[in-house]
C-alpha cells in the first residue's frame, strides 16, 4: 500500500462522522409525529401476542377442560391448572372437567404462545391488549377470574 492510499484512507475515515452527524441532522429537520396514548392507539401487529384471556362458548360455558396440556407446554412453568369435576348442579364446562383454579404469573411468561397452540379447545388465547404494567407483583399474577371473558348469556 502506497503513501497515497494511505492519506486518502485517511482522508475517508475523518469524513465519516461528518457524514453520520449529515445524516443523523436531515431527520432532526423532519416533521414529528406524536399519538396521542391512550385517547389514540396505533393498530398491533397481526400476529401480537401479548395479555392472555380464557374463552367460553356461546352458551356461556367455559371452554377450559382443565387438561393442564398449556400448563404441560409452558417452556417458563407460569401457569397452574387445577382441575375439579363436573357435577349435574355445577356444569362449567361440557366436558367431565373444568379449571376450578387456573392461574398464569405474567412474570415468568415469555410470550411465546405454546400454551395457546397446545389447547385442544381453543380456550386460552393470547390478545393484543398490551396494557399490562403494574407496580405489585401480586397483582400479576392473573387468575381465572381476570382472564375469563364476559358471559355472553348474561347482560
């Protein structure tokens, strides 16, 4: 490598953060743009996996068997099924079982939408609503309660 390549090397390294700061200057000049959260919401992605909800039947059963496959599938162990039987006075769910407890620590989820992909009955399922945050650790830990969808039956 010669005198002359050497200097023009150089040459080329000083420029570049002239050319940076040239770059980084013409986006400052752009015009912002700021939503106005949470009176405007921007649309999620098709595919947003974020605050999980239980499902139920158009008949307001639920849909949650109690078959802990989604607890089973969970590679952060976050969620805890404990399963009761259906009785004639008590009917939850069609099947011979129902989730009487059915808890998931937001903590530990990742996300990842297993437990959802493993629910023979479609009952869990991971929504878009990403409004999550809160200052007590207990309070993300979410139960059945927190996660069943309204009755449908009931007004």
């Amino acid at each position: 490598m010669g005198l002359w390549d050497n200097i023009k090397t150089l040459g080329q390294e000083a420029k570049a953060p002239f050319v940076g700061l040239g770059i980084t200057q013409g986006y400052s000049n752009k015009e912002r743009v700021t939503i106005e959260y949470p009176e405007v919401r921007r649309p999620m992605p098709r595919r947003a996996r974020w605050r999980h909800v239980l499902n139920r039947y158009e008949n307001g059963m639920e849909k949650c068997i109690g078959c802990s496959l989604c607890a089973g599938s969970c590679p952060a162990n976050a969620i805890l099924v404990v399963a009761a039987e259906n009785t004639d006075e008590n009917r939850r769910s069609p099947g011979e079982r129902f989730a009487a407890q059915y808890e998931i620590n937001m903590l530990r989820c990742i996300f990842c939408g297993y437990c959802e992909e493993a629910c023979p009955t479609q009952a869990i399922q991971l929504k878009d609503i990403c409004e999550m945050a809160d200052d007590n650790r207990k309070d993300l830990i979410y139960t059945k309660e927190m996660m069943l969808v309204p009755d449908p039956t009931k007004p």
